[in-house]
C-alpha cells in the first residue's frame, strides 16, 4: 500500500494536525510514515499544506508531486490540488452544497460541509478533524481507531472527547457525486 | 526495550546530541533549525546541563570552543547564514584540536536567500569555509532516524580525533517527521587529559592555534594534516542501492538522496538498471568506491540541491572518461523523484543509441 | 641576612615576556599573578587570551590556558564558568580587541552578568598591528590610520566603556585604574584582586579597564608615555569605581579573608 496524501487549506484551519494525525494513526499501526511541511514557495495569502506518506516499504521522496490524496480545507487548495492527483486519486473539498466542480473526470470527488457539522457540535476549529472523519470514512487509509488514538497522545483531555465526536459526524456525513463509489 | 516515536528530523538531532552525552549547547535561533535550539532549551536543564541562547552565532561557536576545552561534549546548530559567520571560530577549533559539533540545517542562499531546504553550502562545509590548512568531518543524514544516530556519531568522531565536526542537513529533512527508534544513551566517555580542568597536580594545559616560532608552525600544521590522512583512510561511510548490476548510479545525499530512492525504484519498473549510491560522510569522501564503479560503469548521475557542487567531487573521483551528469534543483526548492527518473530515461535512451 | 623584598610570583612562568620594553601588558602580568598568588587560585584559574598584544598572555601564568578568536574572549569564559564553575576563567582584552570586534561579546555578558573576569588594557592604539587607530584613540590623537589625529567628522568619537556598560544590570564590578604611577599601579592591583574575589564569591562579572602605555604606538619615550596618560587619558577616561553592587561591597569594606591574620 502507499498513500501520497496533501492537505491544504488556510492558517488556522488546522491543516497540519489533519496530516500529524494520520502519520501518528499509521506509524501506530506499524507502516512506514512521512510527514512534511509543504515546500512550495508560495507562502502568500496564509496557504498551508503538508504531505504525508503511508506505506507498508520504506519511503523514499520526502516530497510529493502527484498525491493519491488531495484534502482540499478551502476552494483555492481544491483549485491547486486538483491538477497535481494522480489518475484515480482522490480528492476531498470541504465546502456548502453546489460550490467547487473538478473538471477532471479520472479522479473520485468527495465533499464534506465541515465548518457546518463542527458548528453543530458547538465549535467549527474541529472543522478539520470533521473533514478526516469523512474521508477516512471512504478511504481507510488509516482507522478511525488508530486516529482516536493518536487524538489521545496528542491533544489535551479538554478537547479530546469533542473532537472525537468531530471524527465520528465526518466519518457520517460524505456527501459524493461519485459513481465509482 | 527501545523505544520508537514519531519525531520532527531537527528535535532528533537534539535527542541524538542529549543521548550523546552534549554537556552544553549554545545557538542563536534562525529558521529552519530553531527546533534543535528550542527543544534543548527544555531538555538540557532539566538534566542539570548547559543551555544558552546566544547574541551571535560568533559568539556561539566561541563558547563551543570554551565548553569543549574544558572536555565536555558541546554542540551548536545554526542554518546557513549563521554558518557563514561560525567559519571563525571553526578554524580555531580545527587549529587547536578542540572537539565539538556543529549543525547547519542548510538553507537557500547565497545571501539570505530563503528558508527552504538546500544543499548550497557544500563547498563551504566539506572544503573549508574558514581560513588555513583544516578539515571537518562531514556528516549527512538521510532520514530522522541517522539525524539521530550520526548525530551521536559526530560526538563520537569528534572525541576521537579531537576536531569539529559537521552535521551538514538540508532544511526539508530538518521539518520532516519520521519513525525513529530511540537509541541508548551513551555512559562511556573517553578521557581528556589535554582539557582545560585547572593546572592541579599536573603541569599546565594549554589549547591554542597560535605558534609565536616561525620555525615550529609547519611540523604543528604537519600533525593536523596527518590525522586528516588517518581520518581519509578510516571514517568513509557510504550506502548503496541496487548497485550490483547497475549501468546508471545516482549519488545523492540528504533529502535529493530520498528524492533520488524512489526514482531508481522506478527507474527498475521501466527496465532501466539504475543504482544508488549515497555517501554519508562527505568528508572523507567515498571517492574509492565511486572510482571502482566507474571501471565498469559508464553514466553517473548527481541529484543535489544546489547548483551543482558536489558533482566535483564525484567528477574528479571517477576521471574524464565517465559522463556526470547532474539533476538538480536550488534556491530552497526540493527535487522530486520524477524530474530525477526523467534524467535517468534520458541517459539510458542515450546509452541505447550509442 | 639578606631579606627578599622583591620576587616573581609563584603564579608566573619563569621566562621573557614579548612585551616591549615600558609597555604596560608586562605589569598587568605581574599583577595579575601576584593575585594568583595571593588568592591561592593558581590551579584554578584560566587564562583566556585574546588577538592583540596579549595573545599569548597565558604563556606567563602557571596555570590553564585558552586562546580566543579577536573579540571572542567573554563568549570563551562564559563557556568555561558555565561548564566548570569551579574554575575561574578571566580574560584579558586590548580595546580593539573587547571595545571593537568584541563589542557584542563584551557587552552580552555583561548583561547576562556571567561569572567571569574581563581585564580591559585600554591603551588607546591597536599595539600589535602597528598602530592603526583604536575605539578608545582620543580626538586629535595620532595613530597610523588617522594621520593627523582622530578626526570626529569621519572617524566619531572615543567610546569610555566603564562608563557604556555600568548602565547595565548585569555586571557586578566595573572599575577603571591606571598603571602611570606606583601609587595608581597599587590601586591596579587592588582592584584586580576584587575582580577575582568577586567571581570567587559567586557575584557576578567584574571589568577592570587599565589605562596602560604603549610606548611603541605612542612614539614616547615609556616615561613620557606615563606622563601622557596622567595628563591626557585621564581626562578622557577619568578614574574610579562605576559600578559596585552591594555584595561586592561589602566584599571591599570586609575583611580580605586572604590577607595574613
Ligand atoms: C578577525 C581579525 N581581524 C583582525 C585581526 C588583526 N589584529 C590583530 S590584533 C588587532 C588589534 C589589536 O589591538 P588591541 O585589541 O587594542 O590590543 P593591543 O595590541 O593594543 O594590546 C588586530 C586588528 C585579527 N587577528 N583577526
Ligand atoms: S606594541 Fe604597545 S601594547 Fe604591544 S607590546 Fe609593544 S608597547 Fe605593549
């Protein structure tokens, strides 16, 4: 198995903690993990993006140019992702109903209403952990166990019990056009 | 049992440095190695060790110098443009025989260049950099766990033949996060009866790289040149990768060596007999090894992140009548695997046609 | 019997100094010494020398020795006091050397208030270049590098660094004294042994800054070069005590638990 994941989204919108908990979640559950910082020289307007690998061999590139996952927390991430997947690659957009269309036919297209189904649990910073639940829930790349988990070495016990609940909504709440799935 | 985590590749190389018995680190924060700077400010005091934060990397180094004089381990990190100014120091290190260890997670450059990774300073780290008659053993991890283990190395090497030595890791590797299996920490350490402890019971120690008698200074200069020598024939570390029956080797170190890794395991699904070869120790250079690859090999290809340095030395290692080519990529932009496999095709189509 | 009045201390190696004939690097030595001495922190003590006249100053002390980059000298002590506290790690710096490329060096741990000992030799030139102008050369003094005399318009003005640095909170024991008489090299040697009881009692950083003849730079005969410091540096760099925190105090006013009972 490899999974080439990039996650991309604004400042704050808790992108690197999305990646950090799924190298946590595969690096608990024995594969090989890379997690990086996203190296292009664009560092206007607040984007941030980090890549993970999961692999069952050892990783070579630390970089990932053709991800087989794109998390898109944001319409200009999608815009940006969305030409780099490889064929057949997924691609994740948080957003409201009728909003980002690919134009790409070869690759799976998912969208979650995070902001909104982490507002209904009282707070939208666990936006982020809604959109990993979604995905997760039609892509395993790692388990939703393994998430809980790496969730209780990582966050505080405040916060813990509400962002699981997050994982829980998104991993219910995949709204797809896809007919692949 | 050992134990293995998850971990950022700078903060390894601050457990590494604690694993290794590091006494004390001096540094002065620039991006991307504040990690290394900050996590020992926790770490090293609550062990009862020293930890300062410096005005200058002048400085820094200074008190590398001071620390490791008196026989403890010490240590300090920087990234490119503080490396620059640490030369001074260097010098006077590899002068008076002090050990200790420096680690530039290096940068792009020249100038302040930008904060993303590269491998700008070869020159630099693995030629000199500082003035006179000195080498530095040159160090490159490949992953967060030999961030880790070549750290501890550094220590080691350091002690043993009483000289600075380099860690030399681009910036991506430095932000990347990796599985690393915890190492056990050293409890043995060697003596240091030239140390600078007080002149009790003993005749006084003296540590400098001056000489005032014009006349003794080269049989001095003469002794470091030697244990260079020593360290030429001993220290070369390299690794390997599908070598065997290659027909294209690829020398890479650092991030563009994992770049590097997956574009030969690619290379092999196309059918082209692509090797890798990955020197870990930059000084001394794995020069032998590539001199007998290039008996029977007749394209080297060089991955690095810069404009092309260390494709000098590899040059010079396996004479004119081999081609090296180089694939590469500067100014703190990573190398992807793919433009690497694109240049590996491209040789062999070359090769086929020939 | 005869009876011995003058002697080298034990602290001092038995052999020729580099230092010019009147050049005062040579009476810093020996005082310094006689506070080994004195102290009894010969085995303890570190000399950390510095790029100027004084660059192989440790070759004159029976004790450990350290050479430091031009400017880097306090950044090298602090290493050592932080290292081994034990020890008692004291530099000695020209002006170009601690006023100019060491400016940072010198003033960082001042302020962090190390437990370290830095001795100034202002002597107002760079000596062992050959006479170039100095951070502390006075206006309208001649160096190699100002021909004419210091100019304000383009070479600015002297920096008193007792002075600079007593603005700190840092330091425990800034001082400066003279070499230009017997009366002021007595009140030299006081001050330099305060230094090292201070970093002896844990007080934090002392400076002594010696105004001190350079008879070669200067172009004056080495009685004239005293006379010069009497009748011109001082002006420039008045004498006294700029800063003395409580303990160091009462450290002075004490009883100098070294002196003979
Ligand atoms: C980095 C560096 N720059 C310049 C020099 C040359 N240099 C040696 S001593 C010195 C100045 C010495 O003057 P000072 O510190 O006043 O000491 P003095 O010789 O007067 O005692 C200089 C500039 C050097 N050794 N290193
Ligand atoms: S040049 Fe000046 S400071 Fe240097 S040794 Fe001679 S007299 Fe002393």
């Amino acid at each position: 198995m490899l999974a080439e994941i990039v996650i991309s989204g604004s400042g704050g919108q808790g992108v690197l903690v999305i990646g950090r908990l799924i190298a946590e979640a595969g690096f608990l559950e024995g594969q090989e993990v890379v997690w990086s910082p996203s190296y292009s020289a664009e560092k206007r307007g607040g984007t941030v993006s980090c890549m993970v690998t999961i692999s069952t061999e050892k990783v070579g590139s630390l970089m990932i140019t053709r991800p087989t996952i794109g998390i898109a927390m944001n319409h200009a991430a999608a815009i940006k992702l969305e030409p780099a997947l490889k064929k057949d690659g997924w691609l994740l957009v948080n957003q409201a109903e009728n909003g980002y269309q690919p134009a790409r036919k070869d690759i799976h297209f998912l969208t979650v209403s995070a902001n909104q189904l982490a507002l209904e649990l009282g707070s939208e910073s666990t936006a982020n952990i809604v959109a990993l639940g979604a995905l997760l829930s039609i892509h395993p790349v790692v388990s939703l166990d393994g998430v809980i988990k790496a969730m209780a070495q990582l966050f505080g016990s405040k916060i813990l019990e509400m962002n699981k609940q997050a994982l829980i909504k998104g991993s219910k709440s995949v709204k797809t056009k896809d007919e692949k799935i | 049992m050992s134990k293995k985590v998850l971990m950022v590749g700078n903060v390894a190389i601050a457990e590494g440095a604690v694993l290794a018995g590091c006494q004390a680190y001096f540094g002065y924060p620039i991006t991307p190695q504040n990690e290394i700077l900050e996590h020992l400010s926790k770490r090293l005091p609550e062990l009862g060790r020293v930890f300062l934060q410096t005005e200058s990397e002048l400085a820094a180094i200074s008190m590398v110098i001071g620390a490791g004089a008196t026989g403890v381990r010490a240590m300090t990190s920087t990234s490119s443009p503080g490396f620059s100014l640490q030369q001074e120091g260097i010098s006077y290190m590899a002068g008076a025989q002090i050990p200790g260890v420096i680690v530039n997670v290096m940068r792009g450059g020249p100038g302040l260049g930008n904060i993303g990774g590269a491998q700008g300073d070869y020159f630099q780290a693995v030629k000199g950099g500082g003035h006179g008659d000195y080498r530095i053993i040159n160090l490159a991890p490949a992953s967060v766990q030999e961030m880790m283990d070549l750290t501890m190395l550094a220590f080691e090497l350091a002690d043993k033949y009483r000289n600075p030595t380099f860690i030399l890791v681009d910036g991506f590797l430095g932000q990347a996060m990796e599985p690393v299996i915890i190492r056990d920490a050293v409890t043995k350490f060697p003596a240091k009866p030239w140390a600078i402890t007080g002149a009790k019971g003993r005749p006084k120690n003296l540590l400098d790289s001056f000489e005032m008698n014009p006349v003794n200074y080269p049989s001095r200069v003469k002794k470091l040149l030697d244990k260079y020598e020593i360290i030429r024939r001993n220290e070369v570390r390299f690794e390997g990768l599908l070598l065997e029956d290659a027909e294209i080797v690829v020398v890479a170190y650092g991030s563009a060596s994992r770049s590097a890794m997956s574009a030969v395991k690619l290379a092999r699904t196309d059918g082209i007999k692509a090797g890798l070869l990955r020197p870990i120790t930059l000084f001394p250079f794995p020069e032998k090894a590539l001199r007998e690859l290039s008996l029977r090999i007749q394209a080297f290809l060089v991955a690095e992140l810069s404009g092309g340095q260390m494709i000098e030395d590899v040059r010079l290692a396996v004479g004119l009548d081999c081609e090296v080519d180089l694939v590469n990529r500067y100014a703190g932009v990573p190398l992807p695997a793919e433009e690497i496999l694109e240049s590996l095709r491209g040789i062999a189509l070359k090769q086929r046609k020939n | 019997m005869d009876k011995v009045i003058y002697t080298k201390p034990e602290a001092m190696e038995d052999r020729f100094t580099h230092y010019c004939p009147g050049c005062g690097h040579s009476t810093i030595t020996r005082l310094i010494a006689e506070a080994l001495d004195t102290l009894k922190i010969q085995e303890k003590a570190v000399c950390v020398s510095s790029i100027g006249c004084s660059v192989s100053s440790y070759y004159y002390f029976k004790c450990d020795g350290l050479e430091a980059a031009h400017g880097r000298a306090p950044a090298v002590a602090t290493a050592i006091k932080r290292c081994r506290p034990e020890l008692y790690p004291f530099t000695i710096q020209g002006d170009g050397d601690l006023a100019a490329i060491g400016t940072a060096e010198t003033v960082h741990a001042s302020a962090r208030g190390e437990n370290i000992v830095l001795f100034f030799v202002n002597n107002a030139i760079y000596g062992m270049t050959g006479g170039q102008m100095a951070p502390t050369t006075l206006v309208g003094m001649n160096s190699t590098s100002t021909p004419g005399g210091r100019k304000t318009d383009t070479a600015g003005y002297p920096i008193r660094v007792c002075e600079m640095l007593a603005t700190l909170d840092g330091p425990a024991y800034i001082t400066r004294v003279s070499l230009h008489n017997p009366a002021n090299v007595r009140k030299a040697k006081k001050a330099i042994e305060t230094a090292f009881r201070v970093q002896m009692a844990g007080l934090g950083l002392s400076l002594v800054e010696i105004l001190s003849p350079c008879p070669i730079s200067w172009k004056l005969e080495p009685t004239n070069a005293l006379k010069f410091i009497e009748e011109t540096m001082i002006k420039q760099y008045p004498l006294g005590d700029f800063k003395v925190i409580d303990g160091v105090k009462a450290l002075i006013e004490g009883v100098n638990p070294c002196s003979p009972k």
